[in-house]
C-alpha cells in the first residue's frame, strides 16, 4: 500500500468506537481517511464512503486507489445516507459537520431507528442541539468522549436508537455523555461550552442561568 497518512485524534476517537468486522458507512468522507485506515488495520471489511460533493469523493477516490481498497470501499455520492440502505451498514461515521446537520442526517434516514445500528457523531459545532435533537427523539448516547487536535477541543458520540425518551434538563444537552469530574479533557470541552455561553449571555441573560446550572453540575462534588 502505498498511501502514507495517519489520522489526527479527531478520527482516530471516532475509529476507536467502530466494532470489530462492522460494515460501515462514512458520511462526508473527504479523503476517505478514515475507511482506507480501518481497512488497514484489519477492523473493517467493507465500507462506504460518502459526499455530497464531487471534488472531495475525488480526493476519497484517489486515498482508496493508492491503498488499493478499491474492491472493499465503496466510494459513493450521497447528500447524507439517502443513497445507503438499510442493509450496507451497521456503523455510520458522520464527522467534521455542524450538529445541526448532523441531526438532520440521522432524522432523513429512514433506517436511523433500527436498533442495531450505531452512529458515530463528531460534531464541529452546536453538539448541545445535536444532543438536543437525539434525546428527544429516542436516541441514546451510549459513550462520549473528548479529544484535542490542533489545539482545539473536539466531542465524539456513540449513539443507538433505544426509543427511551429520558426526561433531562437543559444541562444534560451540554454535559451529555462527559464525564468532567474525572476526565481533564471532558472537562476542558464543557469549559469552552461554558465560555460561549457566557458571550451568548451579552445578549439574553437566559445564557448565563443556563451557564450556572451547568457549573454547578460540574463543579458541585454532590450532583
Ligand atoms: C470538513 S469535511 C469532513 C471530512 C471528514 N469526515 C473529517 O471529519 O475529517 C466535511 C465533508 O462533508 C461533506 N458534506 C457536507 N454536507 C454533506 C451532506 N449533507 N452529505 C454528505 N456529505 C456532506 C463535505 O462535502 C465535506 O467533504
């Protein structure tokens, strides 16, 4: 194979939750990083990789080429899973997106509920509405986990379809799977959440409520 890359920490959190022999679907591949290196490293057999854009399944094309993975990835034109069966995977990546976006993929999908799949959720922004929309709708955070890659801080979400529709308050959207108590880096997520809330307070005092609850959550030994 002659490809030479390595995956910034970013995907490698998001390689980390992908089970073992899972078919998988990475949606807005780009490069297609993240496939061709499951492949390598024997966690995949199969994958599709994703874009709603020609240029960047072009750069995914070419990374499956070089690896020689044409015959196990497929490359794939698709705004979303609208061009994914049901049956094509078990595992589905959507990373480096906006949350809203992301929440609007999962919802389009109309095998998002079966319950044997999982998503993989790397949201590069508004993870509190993608946390939101999930909860409300029956979906589960099964694990969460925090990263840092070029001096930012970055969320992963292991997410299935339980049906349960915990009751949770607005902290939960902003906390979620976290655990900031024990974990510096879950920790230093909520803080950078905690700092645009406080901007966003400037202009509705509601934020800074919000922002409260959330510390206390975080720093109160007893919650
Ligand atoms: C910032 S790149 C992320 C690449 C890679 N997933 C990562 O996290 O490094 C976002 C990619 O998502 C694609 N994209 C945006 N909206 C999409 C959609 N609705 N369906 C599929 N792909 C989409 C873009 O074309 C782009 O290639």
């Amino acid at each position: 194979m002659s490809t030479a890359f390595s995956l910034d920490n970013r995907l490698k959190l998001c390689a980390a939750y992908v089970r073992q022999g899972s078919k998988l679907a990475d949606i807005g591949t780009d490069h297609a990083y993240l496939p061709v290196w499951l492949c390598r490293i024997g966690r995949i057999s199969r994958a599709i990789a994703a874009d709603i854009n020609p240029e960047p399944l072009k750069r995914g094309q070419s990374t499956v080429a070089q690896a020689e993975l044409s015959g196990v990835i497929e490359t794939r034109l698709s705004d979303g899973l609208a061009n994914i069966d049901g049956t094509e995977a078990d595992d589905i990546v959507i990373a480096g997106m906006g949350g809203e976006l992301i929440a609007k993929i999962i919802s389009d999908w109309k095998y998002s509920r079966d319950s044997s799949k999982r998503f993989i959720l790397q949201p590069m922004t508004k993870s509190e509405v993608l946390i939101r929309r999930l909860t409300e709708n029956g979906f589960k955070i099964l694990s969460q986990d925090c990263c840092t890659a070029s001096k930012k801080c970055y969320t992963v979400l292991l997410v299935q379809y339980t049906g349960e529709r915990p009751v949770t308050d607005e902290t939960y959207f902003y906390i979620g799977g976290l655990s900031p108590k024990t974990n510096s880096t879950h920790l230093r997520f909520i803080e950078e959440e905690l700092e645009r809330l406080s901007k966003m307070a400037a202009g509705d005092v509601r934020f800074a409520a919000l922002a409260e609850r959330i510390r206390e959550k975080v720093y109160d030994k007893n919650k």
